[in-house]
C-alpha cells in the first residue's frame, strides 16, 4: 500500500525539467499544456490573429470589388462603344460615375452573399461605394469635382479607402474566420 502511495504521489508531481533542456528553457517554456495553449492564444496573439483575419477580409473585398469592377465596365464601356458612345466619361460623365458605382458595388456584394455574409453589412458596404458615386456627382454638378478627375476619384481615392473605414468600423465582424459570417451587434 506503501508503494502504491509513493508510486501515485511521484505521477501528480510537477514535472522537472531535464539537466540537458536547462534553466531558461524551464523558464520560458511552460510544462502543462493548458500553460502553453494559454501562451499560443494570449490577448496578443488573439488581437494579431483578428488584424490578420481583418487584412485578409479588406484584401479580398478590393480584389472582388476591383476584377469585378473592371470585368463588368469593360463590358458596359465595350458595349457603349459599339452602340456609338466611345468616349461615355466624356460625353455623360454622370452615367458614367454611376455605372461605376454599381460596377464596384454589385460584385462586392454578390461576395459578401457568397460568403455568408447578413444583409445589412452586404449593403453597408455596398451603399458605401454607391454613396460615393452619387456625392461625386453632386460634387460635379456644383463645380467642385472636374469632369476629368472624376473617375480617377471614384476608383483610386475612394472606392478601397471608403470600403476599409465602413469594414473598420464592423472591425468585429471582419476580423472574424470566413465560415458563415454573422454579425456580432445583431447576434
């Protein structure tokens, strides 16, 4: 019974660390598993994760929104062109603005529906891109905005920019992992 005891009370001993491991190994290192786990998935490595996750939401929202943009206006502005409107940003830069906007928008969202995303975040994102159209247009018609500089406006300075501050401030939602997105205010 003796040894029994003896043998049962060296098993729930703290383990050691071997001479060979050494003293900082036994000090960086912790033995339990739970102890390691709990240093993987610490409050900075959870918030590098989220960042991450977030990052890799924002790049693949432009890169859907961008080749989806591009695929979809090289077929209006193709088809324009045939009908007899070659230069459609020249000739009604209004239609133009707008057809971006919807170009930008509509590929994002078919995206967002396929990942899983609610509504509501699908069309924040994609009223975001709209909501940017529509103020260019009335930035032209009020002469702040020039016909030249307004699809140079839309597609390089606000389309992605616009996108990251309406992701960033659903930081939760985008920094989670893709399966079955649910949004964490409505939930």
């Amino acid at each position: 019974m003796l040894a029994l005891s003896a043998r049962h009370s060296r098993r729930h001993q703290e383990p050691s660390c071997q001479p060979e491991e050494g003293i900082m190994r036994s000090l960086l290192i912790p033995h339990r598993p739970h102890e390691r786990a709990a240093i993987r998935h610490g409050p900075v490595a959870g918030f590098l994760q989220s960042v991450g996750r977030f990052a890799l939401h924002l790049f693949e929202m432009c890169m859907v929104m961008c080749v989806g943009a591009i695929l979809l206006s090289v077929l209006f502005f193709g088809a324009a062109a045939m009908l007899g409107y070659t230069d459609l940003p020249q000739q009604a830069p209004e239609l133009a603005v707008l057809v971006i906007a919807i170009n930008l928008s509509l590929p994002m969202a078919v995206w967002m529906r396929f990942m899983g995303m609610e509504w509501r975040p699908t069309l924040e994102m994609s009223g975001s891109t709209m909501v940017a159209g529509l103020l260019l247009i009335a930035a032209y018609w009020l002469d702040i905005v020039a016909k030249s500089s307004l699809m140079e406006l839309q597609t390089g300075l606000l389309a992605c920019p616009l996108m990251f501050a309406v992701m960033l401030f659903r930081f939760r939602l985008y920094s989670t992992s893709h399966p079955r997105h649910h949004d964490p205010a409505t939930a």
